[in-house]
C-alpha cells in the first residue's frame, strides 16, 4: 500500500512538472502566426518566431493570460515591401493589429473583418493603396484606425461613421479626394481625434460636424472652402484644430462666448 501511495505521489509531481512546461500557445494561432511569417519571407522581425518554442514567448505578439490566445500583433520599422498577409485574418482574439513604418504594400484584405474583436488597427507609415476600405465599419469594437501617411485614394467611406466605439480616425497624408461625409457628425465618443489634413479633399464641411465633440480636428492642406464659423463658439468642445492652407472663411461676428474664459477651455 505504501509503494503503491508513492508511485502515486511521483506520478502526480511528474505530472505537475509537465504541465509547467507544457506549451501556452494556441496550436491555431501558432499556425496563423507561422503563415504570417512564411508570406512575409521569414523577414528578420521573425527571428525569434521560432515553432519549437512557445508562440507566447515570440516577439511581437501577446498572449492574453487566461485564455492563452494572442490577442497583439505589432511589426515597427521594417522594410517587408510586401501586402499584409491574408492569414491575419485566422487570429480571431486579435485585439491590436498594428504594422507601422513597415513599408506595407497592396490593398487591406478582406478578411481582415473577421477580427470581430479587434480594437486598435494601426498601418500608418505603409505603402498601401487603393480606396479605405468600406468594410472595415464591420468591425464594430474598432476604437482607433490609423491610416496616415500611405497612398490610399478615391473618397472616404461614410460607412465609417457606423462605428460606435472609435475615438480616433487618422487618414492625413494620403490621396484622399471628394468630400468630408456628413456622416461623421455621427461618431459617438466624446472625446474625437479626426486627422484628414494633407489629402485633396473638396468642398465645405458639413454643418452637422458643429455639433461633434472633436478633441482634435485636422483638415488643414486640402482644398476646402466655405464658412467655418459654425465650429466656434459657445458650447463647443473644439480643443484643437488646424485649418491651414485651404480656402475657408470664418465671421467672429457670429461667435458667441459669454466669459473671455471660454476661448481658452
């Protein structure tokens, strides 16, 4: 009985050693994880994405510690010249997604809405081109979209205003054309940060726009035109705004503010 109680015991401790050593990573995600590798010409930013170890011990990527599923991905300051791979798209705990200043080129794909968890998608300093996508108003738990400084043309989806949780839209420096969607006077944060400055954008801003919160609105080196007037006065909630070179007007005549204070809140 007591041999038999001390194999027990040493199984047991066997077992535990096991299971501490046992791999956290997600077979799935490991595998999503390699593709992203192998289509991105094993660059070096992969070298420690090493399938003999664990995926939650790689660079670049985190591992939600319950669940032990990757939920981050982000590549800065490379040189890959190549599209984002479509197998990003088969992380679906992803909740950040970001490739900044990693030269990027292609279309963003469409599968890339099947990251329904996704919060953050940051591909600024890229190549990519083609429209902004429509179908990114798909992923509804989106907080921030950067696009900046790629070459992105055609006009800017008003779909994007469906997205009820983003506080922050950034498609400065692009080719962006057309106008300024009415829509985006729907965004529903209180605190909105809108890049859209160095496009070719045309037209007049929406009226509606004078009854959103910006924290910050950049529409500076387009084409607009019109009165600006409407964005100023009291109960706006403008903290920071740039309208430079570009044709606008504004009447202070029209401006409303019942204490010197206010200017400056």
């Amino acid at each position: 009985m007591a041999t038999s109680h001390f194999l027990t015991l040493v199984f047991l401790f066997l077992s535990s050693i096991s299971l501490a050593f046992a791999e956290r990573c997600h077979p799935n995600d490991k595998r999503a994880l390699l593709k992203i590798k192998k289509d991105l010409n094993n660059a070096y930013d992969f070298v420690s994405w090493d399938p003999k170890i664990d995926c939650c011990e790689w660079n670049s990527v985190k591992c939600e510690e319950k669940t032990n599923r990757i939920t981050s991905v982000a590549i800065s300051n490379s040189d890959l010249k190549l599209p984002l791979p479509a197998s990003v798209g088969d992380l679906p705990f992803l909740e950040s997604l970001s490739f900044y200043k990693t030269n990027l080129t292609g279309q963003i794909p469409i599968v890339i809405t099947k990251l329904s968890k996704l919060t953050f998608l940051d591909l600024r300093w890229n190549l990519l081109s083609g429209p902004v996508p429509s179908f990114l108003c798909q992923l509804k738990n989106l907080n921030y979209i950067g696009l900046s400084f790629n070459n992105f043309t055609g006009s800017i989806p008003p779909s994007l205003s469906r997205l009820p949780k983003l506080g922050g839209l950034l498609l400065d420096r692009n080719k962006l054309t057309g106008s300024i969607p009415e829509s985006f006077a729907d965004f529903h944060e209180k605190d909105f940060y809108l890049y859209l400055s160095h496009n070719q954008l045309s037209g007049t801003i929406p009226r509606r726009l004078g009854h959103t919160n910006f924290t910050l609105l950049d529409v500076s080196r387009n084409r607009l035109e019109g009165d600006i007037s409407f964005l100023f006065g009291k109960n706006k909630s403008i903290n920071t705004a740039y309208f430079s070179r570009n044709n606008l007007q504004f009447d202070m005549l029209k401006w409303s503010f019942p204490r010197l204070w206010e200017i400056w809140t």
